[in-house]
C-alpha cells in the first residue's frame, strides 16, 4: 500500500510541476474568481433593484403630496377669484352710488 501511496504522490507531483499542471491550477483558479464576481454582480443587482423600487415609491409619495398640494391651492385660488369678483362688484355699486349722489348735488 505503501508503493501506491508513494507512485500516486510521486504522479501529483510531476503534474503540478508540468505546465499542464499549473493550466489546469490556473483555470480553477480563473473559474472561482469569476464565480464570485458573478456572486459579487447579483448581489449589486439585487441592492440596485431594491434602491429602485424604494426610491420609486418615495417619489410616487412625492408626487402624490405635491398634487393634494396644488389642488389646494387651485381651490384656494378660485376663492380668491371668486372675493375679488363679489369686491368687484360691491365696488362698482359703491361707485354708481357716488356718482348719483354728485349727480344730485350739481
């Protein structure tokens, strides 16, 4: 047993020290390195996605505020316009008022 342990470790020993050898190291090597940077990238994409999505959903908040936002102002506005029309409309009747009065007084 002891000839097969030696003749198997003297074989292993002449193919690592062979260029096949270190191919071989070389592309196990290669291999585990771009396993884990293709790890590396899903991990990014996930993180990436999950940014995304979250980001999406603030902004769709975002937006929803800044419309219950301008609704109200559009409504604050038509109240505006709506004084200002009744304002308006009382200073022209004050102004008929004034001038029947400087009618009757000439």
């Amino acid at each position: 047993m002891d000839t097969v342990d030696m003749t198997s470790i003297n074989q292993l020993t002449k193919i690592l020290e062979s260029q096949f050898g270190w191919a071989i190291l070389c592309l196990l090597l290669g291999g585990f390195i771009l396993k884990k940077v293709y790890q590396k990238n899903e991990q990014n994409e996930t993180k990436i996605i999950s940014l995304y999505e979250t980001n999406e959903k603030k902004a769709q908040k975002r937006e929803d505020k800044l419309m219950e936002h301008l609704e109200r102002s559009n409504e604050s506005q038509e109240r505006t316009a709506k004084s200002l029309e009744g304002i308006n409309d009382s200073l022209q009747s004050l102004e008929k008022r004034v001038e029947k009065i400087e009618e009757r007084t000439h």
